[in-house]
C-alpha cells in the first residue's frame, strides 16, 4: 500500500476494534495509511475490525501496536494531539484546518509528523498531550461538541485531503445527457423569441433587442444539455397550442 508521505494517525489506548475499523476506513477516504496503536485492548485484525472498515482493511494491516505513547511517536519531529477540552497548557491550538496546512509545510520540509486521538470515553491524558507540540481543538456547536473517534480522524484527514490539492472549479453535472451545442441553442431562442413576438411580449419595439439579449444570457448561463432545450421546446409548443385553443 503506496502513498505519498503523510502523517500517521496515531490511537492512544483505543477500547473497540470496531471503533478502530472505522477510524481505518476514515482514514483511507483522506488518502492517510500510517495507522499506530497504542496499547490497544483488542484485536484490530479481530472480523469486527474489518469488517467495520468496509473494505479498508489494508490499513489495520499495516498496522502497528507500540507499549507507549512515547515509543509511538519516538520517530516523528512534530506531534499534534486532539482534544475537545482545556488541558491548561502553554501550547498552540490550532484548528484542523489549521493544522493541515502546517502539516502539509512540515511533510514539505521532510519532517516525520503524527496526530494523536484519545480513548473513545476520555479522550487523551494529560501526560500524553505533553508530549505533543501542537493541540488541534475542533471548533463546533458550544452546546454539543460529542465526536466519536472516526469523526475526529475524519474530519482531521479531510483537511488534510483538502489542503493537499487546488480548489477544483465549479462544475455541474449533466448525467448522461450532452451539453446543447450554440447551434442547437440558438434554435431555441429563434423558437422562443417567434413565440414571445406572436403574443405580444415585446411591446415597446425599442426595448426589443435589450430584452432579447438578456433572455438569451438567463439561458446561456444554464449551460443546458440537448434533453433540457428539447423540454423547453415541449413547453413553449404547449404554451402555444393552450393559447390558441382558447383564442
């Protein structure tokens, strides 16, 4: 399993192997692999596991179990701990954005980083947040802040994902249908402005070419498929026949 160099996510004492499974699955989506455990209490190669990291299952493979939090992260030059609470400590917090960015900065410079995540009915001690450079503190509703652990890698890796690639331009999807070529769409607006004209629509003539224009762009900016332009043809021969039927 290859990927490019990334921090390793790190489960201090994790109590299910299910919770594990899922937390390998979270990971896998975020294109994260490195997963170490620390004095785990189950298998996590246990059925419950895979089975729960639905097809992730490469990722607790390669997993590796460590007697210590220390020994866990005795290789890495930066270590980020999550936590939803106060520990009163001089450290930085930053947010998981915030931290993905300076992750990716660390990875730049070929520094060996790790993110630490608690028990699931704890969270991390104190001990094992001394050890780490930086605390990541999710920024969530006041009134209810409960993660369970694969939201937490999840949303850590997410920002990770995310910062690792430009923001993809805004696209819209068009199933299986062709987008309209100008041909196609400029017989449509022939069709509409024929129709608009016949009913009286354009009722002041020197108001005609302006008004013409700015239907056009509402529609050019629909990027309309060839199924859509054939619909709104139904629709305005509909309009028509219903007009005359009661002319």
């Amino acid at each position: 399993m290859n990927a490019a160099p990334a921090p390793a996510i790190i489960l201090v004492r994790p109590q299910l192997a299910e919770n594990v499974g899922t937390t390998a699955r979270a990971m896998l989506n975020c294109g994260l692999v490195e997963l170490r455990l620390v004095e785990p209490r189950e298998d996590w190669l246990c059925q419950k596991a895979v089975a729960a990291s639905s097809g992730a299952d490469a990722v607790l493979k390669a997993a590796r179990a460590f007697s210590s939090t220390e020994e866990a992260i005795a290789d890495l030059h930066r270590v980020y701990a999550t936590t939803g609470r106060n520990r009163f400590m001089v450290k930085p917090v930053v947010t998981p954005r915030q931290a993905a960015a300076e992750l990716r900065a660390h990875v730049a410079g070929a520094l060996n980083t790790g993110v630490l995540f608690g028990p699931e009915r704890t969270g991390l001690e104190n001990d094992d947040v001394s050890l780490a450079d930086v605390v990541i503190t999710v920024p969530l509703n006041p009134d209810y802040c409960s993660l369970n652990l694969a939201q937490s890698v999840l949303l850590v890796g997410y920002e990770w994902f995310q910062a690792g690639d430009p923001a993809e331009p805004r696209a819209m999807t068009k199933g299986a249908a062709p987008v309209a070529d100008k041909a196609q769409l400029i017989g449509f607006f022939q069709h509409l402005e024929r129709e608009l004209d016949d009913c009286g629509f354009f009722r002041v003539g020197e108001k005609r070419p302006s008004m013409v224009r700015n239907i056009r762009n509402m529609f050019e900016r629909a990027d309309l498929t060839q199924q859509e332009l054939r619909t709104l043809h139904g629709i305005i021969h509909e309009l028509v026949t219903f007009r005359k039927s009661k002319g």
